[in-house]
C-alpha cells in the first residue's frame, strides 16, 4: 500500500509528491503535466508513468490560472484506474495499491456499488426526483451538476463561478438537493450547465456530475478495476 498526503485546497483534491502538487481528477480520462513523469513504488517495485504535456489542448498553466493554486501535473483516470485507491479528506491521505483493497479490512462501512466508465470517466447511478439517471463521479468538479433542473430554484440560491476543460468557465446557481445512491441520501450543493456542456454529457450517456463534495467527511473506497467503489464515515477523531 503506498500513501501519500492529500490537501483539500479552493475545493480541489490535491496528492503530494516530491515533484510538487498534483490535481486529483477523475474526471479526465488524460493525466497532464509538462515535462515530468510519475512513479510510485509499492514492495520495492517502481512503476513510472510517462506524462503528456497537454491534453486536447489543456495545459497545466491554463488549469492553475483556473483552479487558483500552483500544481506541477494534473493526475486522471488513465492512472487512477491503474490502482485501488482510499480516499481520507479529513486525513489528508490518499491509499493507492496495484493489489485488491478488501473493503472491510480498510475498516469502510457499507456496501460496494457498482461503477461505470464513459470514455475513461467513472459513472454512478443515482436517484434524483424519483427518476434514476447516470452521472459522472468527477473529484476535479467542486460541485455536483445536472444537465437539466427541472425544479424552480429558492430566491436565496448562492450564484458560482466555476470551469470544466475544454468548455471554460461558467456561472450557475446552486441549490441543496437530495441524491440517492445505493439507497442513501445525500444532500448536495448543485447546479444547472450551460445548454452546450448539458448537451454534450447527454450525448455521452450522463446527466450530471457528481461532484467532490460527497468525498467531505467520508472515506471513499475506488476499486475501478473491478467496477465498484464504496462512499464510508469517516473514522472517528481520536482524543
């Protein structure tokens, strides 16, 4: 098991490495970063990476412009997938293995669900308004997002600036709202796309984006080569 320090920095996960930071996002299917690799040794056996500079035209300068904090190389799926990975905001940690991650010995409560993959990008089905819909768990999203918001928003809705690659940034209004997976509620900040980004996550497949907030005082268990995660409490504080 190979841990390494996470920070929850401007509503981003970020893994620490001795080349600097790097931006935890599951939600591209591209790991980026100018002119480094990224190894991590697990049982004496070092596994190297080679890194693209740009990926469809992002760029590391562009994305720490956008997320407001330097990091050296933005870490996607094409990594990610390669491992079984522990999530700990509240522990600053992030567990990742090549071998399988029993649930129960990470000390995890709950159940496995299953997982999708759209182009790279894990989905999970959730409930939402009665209906069950697809969308994308996304830990580089700082909010969750639906492509169409079918009910009338409260007065007091909170208007956000935020971004998605390739399509730039965009403001919305959020509103708490209640998700179902795996027959738990969450309640989450959410807002609506623009009618271009709606419109190019439903072509995909997905309604939505299931945001980094739901990782806030849980332990999230990724098993993404067997198909499956697991969102836990998080560990009691010790005195």
């Amino acid at each position: 098991m190979i841990t390494m320090k996470m920070t929850y920095e401007k509503s981003h996960l970020f893994m620490h490495t001795s080349h600097g930071k790097w931006l935890v996002d599951t939600g591209a299917p591209s790991s980026i970063s100018p002119g480094l690799h990224l190894s991590f040794d697990q049982n004496g056996y070092q596994r190297a990476f080679e890194v693209p500079a740009t990926y469809m035209g992002i760029s590391i300068p562009t994305l720490t412009d956008l997320v407001g904090v330097e990091f050296k190389g933005l870490l996607g799926t094409d990594i990610l997938n390669e491992y079984d990975i522990l999530w700990d905001i509240e522990a600053e940690t992030m567990q990742l293995t090549e071998n399988e991650l029993d649930a129960s010995s990470l000390g995890l409560v709950g159940n496995e669900q299953a997982i999708g993959n759209i182009m790279g990008v894990p989905t999970l089905d959730v409930k939402f308004a009665g209906c069950s819909q697809t969308m994308f768990f996304d830990t580089g999203a700082t909010h969750t997002y639906l492509t169409n918001f079918n009910e009338q928003l409260p007065p007091q809705s909170k208007e956000v600036e935020d971004f998605l690659p390739g399509f730039g940034k965009f403001t919305t209004k959020l509103s708490q709202i209640n998700f179902e997976i795996d027959q738990v509620k969450y309640l989450l900040q959410t807002g609506e796309l623009p009618t271009l980004i709606g419109m190019s996550l439903s072509l995909a497949g997905s309604e939505g984006i299931i945001g980094n907030e739901i990782m806030i005082h849980r332990r999230i268990g990724y098993f993404p080569r067997r198909n499956a995660m697991l969102i836990g409490p998080s560990l009691p504080r010790q005195a």
